[in-house]
C-alpha cells in the first residue's frame, strides 16, 4: 500500500530539505520535535507552511514511517522513551556517524532493541543541500538496506515519488558498507589521480631538463611549447596504463588456464581504476591539443612547414610584394590528422564513460566502444607521435632521437599494443576464448562441455559475449 503521509524526527537540515521535497510531490509531513513550540517551520521556509510540528511522541502517530533526522548519537535515547508507540513502524535511518565505531551501526542497534519495526537504513548518501536543490545539483540515487523487503518497497516507493533513483544494497549487515560511501571522499579516485600526477611530474621533470636544461631552450618556451609535449606525453602513458592491465589480465588467465582464480591483488585495483586513467588520459589530451593548436605555426615548428625561399634581387629598388603561403608539409598534416583521430576516439570513449550513456549501452557495445574503439584510439596515438619521429630518426644521431620525448613516450604504447595484437594471434586469441567461456586447465573434457555449452548458449541470447577481464 502507498504511504501519503510520513513523520520526521528532528527539524534541521535534513529534515526539512526531505518535508521541503515531500510536501511539493503532495505528501503530509510531520515533523518530531524535543521543543515544537519553538520550531516555526513555516516561518523558515514558506514552503513548509503545511508542515506540522509536534511532540516527538505525538508527531510518530502520524505515519507508519518515521525518518530518523536526528544525530546519530541521539536516536537511541530519542527513541527508547516512547518504543511503545513505534510498534509497527518503519523506522529509516539516515545518518552518518560522526566518528566511525567497530561496534554495531544505528541502523542494526534499532533492530536489536525494535524487533516490533522494521528497519530500512538510506538516504544518508544525499546532502540536504541536494535534496533542496533537486534533480539540478548532486547525486539523486538512494541507496537502501534493510532486512525488510516490504519496508524497502515502502521506502522506495516514498523516494520514487519525490524524483530519486533507487538501489538496494541488501540487508542491515550491508549498513557498514552504506555508511562508508559519503567517507569515500574521492570515490575510487585517490589512486588514479595519484597515478596520473606521478606521469605529469615524471614528463615535466624529463621535458624541463631536456629542453631548458640540456637543449638550452628559451624560459618563455616553458608553458606552451614544453608544456605542450609534456601533456601528449602525459596522455599516451596515461592510455597506455589504461589499456596495459586488460592485456596482463589475458596473460595471467592464459598461466592459470582459467578464469575462476582471483587477480594478484595489485592487477585487481589497477583493472578498477582504468575508467579513471583514460579520462585523465582525456583530459591531458585535450589540454595538449588547445596548447598544440594555440602555438602550432612555421616559427615552433619548421619542419612541418614548407620551406618558402626568396632571393631579393642585388639592384632592386623599388618594391615588392611576397605572398605568405606557408603551407604545413605531409610531415606536419599527416601528425595533427592521427593525432585529431586519436582525441576523437578518446572523446567517445569518454563520453560513453558518463553513467547516463553507460547505463544505455548493452555489454556488447560498452566492450565495443571500451576496447576496440579504445585500442584504435591508441593506435592512432601511437602513429600520431611515430610520424613526427620517423621520418628524421636516420637524418640525426641515435642517441639523440633516443632521448627524444616522442620516442620515449611512444614506447609503453607501442609494447601495450604489440602486447594486444600477440594476444590476437589463433595460438594465444584461442586458448583464451575457451578459457573466458569456462573451460579449465585440468578439469574433465567432458565437464568441460557442459559447462562451456551452458555459458555460451546463456551469454548468446544476452547478446553479451565479453566481460570486464576482455577489455
Ligand atoms: N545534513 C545533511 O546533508 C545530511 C545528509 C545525510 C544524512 N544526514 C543525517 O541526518 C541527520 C540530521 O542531520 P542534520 O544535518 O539535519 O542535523 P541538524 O541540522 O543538526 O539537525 C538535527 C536535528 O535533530 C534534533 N536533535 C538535535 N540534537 C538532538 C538530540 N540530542 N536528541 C534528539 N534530537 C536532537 C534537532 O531538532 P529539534 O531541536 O527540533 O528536536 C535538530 O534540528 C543526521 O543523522 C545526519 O547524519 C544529514
Ligand atoms: C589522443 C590524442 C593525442 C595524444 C595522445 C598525443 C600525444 C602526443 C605526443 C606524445 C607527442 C610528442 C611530444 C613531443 O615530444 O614533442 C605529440 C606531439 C604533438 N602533437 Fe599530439 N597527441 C594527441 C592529439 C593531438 C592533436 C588533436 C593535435 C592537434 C592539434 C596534436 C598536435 C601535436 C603537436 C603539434 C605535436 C608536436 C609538439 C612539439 O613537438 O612541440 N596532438 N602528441
């Protein structure tokens, strides 16, 4: 049955930012209050002018489910005094410990000492700030965990109603996990940001010492051109980080002859955090390519220009008129044509990365855009920088082009893609397929069959063939 009408315990900012979302969608709200002859909620917030203000006690008679607003702190003693009017309630935990304890969470207290109710712990996931300010700013998903499946569809229902998304964890013992996410304050970034400033200052340290130190390049070069070739440096290592593990993992599957061993724990969180490396492998891209197009002309970049002559005649006196048409060569073309292609994959890739188009994608074309995609982006990368390379690596000394910036940036892709295509070859690509369809080194041939009949005709009317380890 649907609720129309719910209670809220406390008249602070969470409190009010919920009755603020559920009084607009039509809901009766009632707020709880150890002082309720002193909350003037209307007086705060003209849209709360419906909202009434009782005594804790009276204020839970009101509904079957009672929101906790309360401090974490608080809501035993709160509760405990008046558990006699809580039978049969649903009872919703949102809050967030203030410090994290080993002991039980709130949510698991209340079900030891309120067998008569049911508990549903959500919403502390979401600012007051985001639920006031709607579906324009903040996360809108709640994520619920009770032991009760039809508190949780009561809950869910009230979420549903006020425009919020809905996932559900699973039971109380989940709660630990569900108060952890607002700590988390990076949110699987912390490493691959780590990561990627660690490739940026290793290329700004190289690149400083090559062309200011070593090359004897003007000061004033530093933060466009040199900058320039520590960004594309930046964003192919980055790439190639992104792409490296897939392939590690493949190897690592092919050594153990099967799928169902766990990951050395190192390729595990570095398969986790490719989505991340190839958006900051993205973004340094693109900061490498506004710097690229800011600067790129016949003065930075000789080579990539036709050469335009003019000889001024010795007894020349009157004057003269030269047209400029310094045109850029194949050389200069053909690298900012890889190189756009490349960013252009990139971009596509990112944008499929964005949880409202990944949530669109089926498992085919997230594979699709994610590796295929994603290994042509890195070969067009690759070519990009070998075509500024190749065509001067015999006209200078050897170990000149070696220490070159493209050459070194290029060689952790290129073994990345080489690494890629071995893993394409029948004797390799092979194994591999029967291993990711379920087939086990050392197991009967003929379990073998069942099995791998089984997981081929599930995954076949899936249309989804390919799992996280393929990419
Ligand atoms: N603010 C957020 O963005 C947010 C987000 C997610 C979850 N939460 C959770 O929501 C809960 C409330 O947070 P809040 O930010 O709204 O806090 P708040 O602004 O401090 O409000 C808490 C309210 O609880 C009541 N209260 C305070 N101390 C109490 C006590 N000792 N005993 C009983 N009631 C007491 C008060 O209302 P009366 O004086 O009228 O009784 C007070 O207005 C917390 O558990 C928090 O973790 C907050
Ligand atoms: C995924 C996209 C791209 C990657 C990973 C990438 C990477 C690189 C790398 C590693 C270099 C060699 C740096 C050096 O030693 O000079 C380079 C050079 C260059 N790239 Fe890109 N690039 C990309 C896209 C682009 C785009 C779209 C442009 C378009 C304008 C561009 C323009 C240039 C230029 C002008 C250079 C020469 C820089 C110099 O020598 O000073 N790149 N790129």
């Amino acid at each position: 049955s649907s609720v129309r009408a719910v209670v809220i315990l406390g008249t602070g900012d969470f409190s009010r930012a919920l009755s603020t979302r559920l009084v607009a969608n039509g809901y009766r709200v009632t707020m709880g209050s150890r002082r309720p002859e002193r909350r003037n909620i209307s007086a705060r917030s003209p849209h709360l002018s419906g909202v009434r203000v009782l005594g804790q006690e009276d204020a839970v008679a009101e509904s079957e489910v009672v929101f906790l607003g309360i401090p974490s702190t608080s809501v035993m003693e709160t509760l405990l005094p008046i558990k006699a009017s809580l039978r049969g309630k649903v009872l919703v935990d949102v809050s967030n410990p203030e410090v994290m304890t080993k002991g039980a969470t709130v949510a698991e207290l209340l079900r030891e000492n309120f067998p008569e109710c049911d508990v549903v712990k959500g919403f502390n996931t979401l600012s007051a700030y985001s639920l006031e300010s709607g579906q324009s700013l903040g996360s809108m998903v709640v994520h619920l965990a009770s032991d009760s499946s039809q508190a949780t569809e009561k809950v869910a229902a009230v979420a549903r109603d006020i425009g919020l998304q809905c996932v559900v964890r699973g039971g109380l013992n989940t709660t630990r996990a569900l108060e952890d996410l607002p700590r988390e304050a990076w949110g699987g970034w912390g490493v691959p940001l780590l990561v990627s400033f660690a490739v940026w200052l290793l290329w700004t340290i190289y690149g400083t010492w090559r062309y200011h130190i070593h090359k004897t390049h003007a000061a004033e070069r530093w933060p466009v051109n040199t900058n320039n070739k520590i960004a594309g440096c930046a964003a192919i290592t980055l790439l190639a980080l992104c792409y490296l593990p897939g392939s590690i993992a493949a190897i690592v599957q092919l050594k153990n002859g099967s799928k169902h061993q766990a990951f050395p724990r190192c390729l595990d969180r570095w398969l986790k955090m490719r989505k991340q490396l190839g958006l900051m492998a993205l973004a340094s891209a693109s900061l490498h390519c506004v710097l690229s197009l800011a600067h790129i002309s016949p003065a930075y970049f000789k080579k990539w220009y036709d050469v335009r002559t003019i000889s001024i005649p010795a007894n020349q006196t009157s004057d003269m008129t030269f047209p400029i048409d310094s045109r850029m060569n194949w050389i200069g073309e053909v690298t900012v044509y890889l190189g756009s292609i490349a960013l252009l994959l990139l971009c596509s890739q990112g944008v499929a990365s964005l949880p409202s188009v990944t949530e669109r994608l089926n498992w085919r074309r997230w594979w699709l855009l994610q590796s295929v995609v994603g290994h042509i982006g890195l070969l067009f990368a690759v070519t990009h920088v070998a075509a500024k390379v190749l065509p001067f690596i015999f006209s200078r000394p050897f170990s000149t082009s070696v220490q070159g910036m493209s050459f070194l940036s290029n060689l952790l892709p290129s073994f990345t893609l080489l690494l890629r295509i071995c893993l394409l070859l029948p004797c390799l690509g092979i194994p591999l397929r029967k291993i990711r369809n379920g087939w086990e080194r050392g197991v009967d041939d003929e379990e073998q069959g069942v099995v791998l009949d089984g997981v081929a005709k599930e995954e076949d009317e899936d249309g989804a063939v390919c799992r996280m380890e393929e990419i």
